[in-house]
C-alpha cells in the first residue's frame, strides 16, 4: 500500500529538502515525529533521513515502517555524528535536522524551508506547551 504521503516517496529527482532525524533508543517518540512529519504540508518533495545512533531499543524498526532512508551505525557515537552521517548522505537542497523527540506542525517545515531561502542559515524552536 502507497504512503499516504507520496512527496515521501522514494526520489528519482533531486529533493527540495533533506529532514535528518538522529535517533537513540526513541522508540517513545520516534513513530509520532515521523507520523508528523509525513504530514507536513506547503513543501515539495522531500526524504526523510533516520540516523540510528546505536540504539538497543525499537527504533530501527520503527523507521522500517516509514518511507525513511535509515542509516544504523554501532555504538553509538552520540547526536553530533548522526547528524553529520546524515548531511553525508542527504540528496535535498536544504537539511533540516529534527531530534526524533520533536513533534512539528504540519507547517512548520514549509515555514523553516521559506526562511532558508532567505538567509543561510535558521532555527526553530518548541512550543511552549510541546
């Protein structure tokens, strides 16, 4: 069955954004920041990165379920080196990096992306209430 999502599908062209999401034993939050995600609405077509940081936990599986690239490396090196893992690979022309415990709106990403196309470089941060 199709992801009801289909900007999330595997890519022949080059995506307008990367979303890297680190991820250590975040089998508590990781399938809602994915679920969000997925969700996102106002932008093209994007991939999603999971960088697997070693975990001992459900997060690897709960990846699988996504359509994510997931990248597993052992032991774990800590959120600094996910991160950088996942630029290496990343095929968009911007890289939004999402700690696997952040659940945004779905404009959220559309707003960050608009925001970089005005300045090198932006940060977003929580409600809140998150």
């Amino acid at each position: 069955m199709p992801h009801p999502n289909p900007k999330l599908a595997v890519l022949e062209q080059r995506p307008e954004a990367s979303v890297i999401i680190p991820v250590h034993n975040g089998e508590q939050t990781l399938h809602h920041c994915l679920t969000a995600i997925s969700a996102s609405e106002g932008i093209g077509a994007f991939e999603v990165i999971v960088v697997d940081d070693g975990s001992t936990d459900s997060s690897a599986m709960i990846a699988s379920n996504f359509p994510c690239r997931l990248i597993r490396f052992e032991p774990g090196q800590g959120p600094s080196v996910a991160r950088n893992r996942g630029v290496e690979e990343a095929k968009g022309s911007r890289v939004v990096f999402v700690d696997s415990d952040v659940i945004v709106r779905p404009e959220s990403l559309a707003l960050l992306l608009r925001a970089l196309d005005e300045s090198p470089a932006a940060f977003a941060t929580y409600d809140p209430e998150p």
